[in-house]
C-alpha cells in the first residue's frame, strides 16, 4: 500500500475485520475448542486468545504504560518497515511470522462465545482509547519488529493481523 490511510479508513476497516472474526470465533465447535488441529499448531482458543492479547501492549502504552518489547535493531524494523509492513496495510500478512511474547498465548478463553465477547471488547475499547488519544495528539504506539507506527497504522495492522487468524479457525462444513 503506498500512501498514507486515514485513521476514518483504518477504524472502518478494523471494525469491520474484528466482527468478522468474532463472527467465525462464535461459530467454533465448543467440542473442538481447545483441540489443535495438528502438533506445534494453536488450537482455536488458543489462536482467540493471541488476537486478544495483541491488544495488551498497545493498550497499556496508551494508558503510559510498556508495549510491545521492541525485538530487532533499527536497521532490520528499516528494512521491514519498507519491505513487508506496507504489504501488511495493503492487506496481506505474511504467512509463518512469529508472535511477540506478549501476545502468545498461555491459554484461551472457556468458550467461544466467550471469546468473542473479550475480542469486540478489547478491540472497541482500544480503538476508543485510540481516537481519544489521536485527537488530543499525535499518536505513535510500538511495535515489537516494526518499532514505532501511526494510529491508523496500528489500526489497519490489528485489523489485517485478526483477518490473517480468522483465516486459520475451523469452518464449519457446509450443509
């Protein structure tokens, strides 16, 4: 994507893709929900939960606390921030990229209604916390390898992050 996004676009965009998931989050098999699909795989609760918490760090930044634990040198979030994160506000999240320690997930929530209940909270609650604070000032929150980005940055990120994981839960056969 080249060119800057709106913060308006990016808080459509994150709303939109945070109700899709939630959407395909409420539709898991409670009989499967804490059952990974092959070994070394996150079961669906568990890949919930990494949606959740990726909005851990950047909450708690807002609220001046510590986000994410910057990861790289400056010249390797250089190069990926002109390499693969317009890709990634363009739409597309690289298959295989490794999740920040913050956002790994221990666990998973009882249910998947459960769930997507702390998901459209999480997320509502950080994109609220986010305007409020844009509009006061500019906002630059971190990242753990891309370093420090924009509020409709992070918006567009979390919102292509949670289409990439939603991707990934189970799909009901059709009748």
């Amino acid at each position: 994507m080249r060119g800057r996004i709106s913060i308006a676009q990016a808080a459509e965009d994150h709303v939109a893709a945070i109700e899709d998931v939630a959407r395909v989050i409420e539709s898991q098999d409670p009989a499967l929900w804490t059952r990974a699909p092959r070994p070394g795989k996150w079961s669906p609760a568990e890949i919930a939960q990494h949606i959740i918490l990726s909005y851990g760090p950047p909450l708690a930044e807002l609220d001046g606390g510590a986000g994410f634990a910057v990861r790289l040198p400056w010249w390797k979030r250089a190069v990926l921030r002109r390499k693969v994160l317009p890709r990634i506000l363009g739409g597309t999240f690289p298959q295989g990229a490794p999740a920040p320690r913050e956002s790994r997930p221990q666990s998973g929530s009882a249910n998947p209604a459960e769930a997507a209940r702390t998901l459209r909270e999480k997320a509502t609650r950080f994109a609220t916390r986010l305007a409020e604070a844009d509009a006061a000032r500019r906002v630059r929150l971190t990242h753990a390898y891309f370093g420090k980005l924009t509020a409709p940055e992070i918006l567009k990120l979390l919102a292509v992050h949670a289409g990439h994981h939603g991707a990934q839960f189970p799909r009901a056969p059709a009748r």
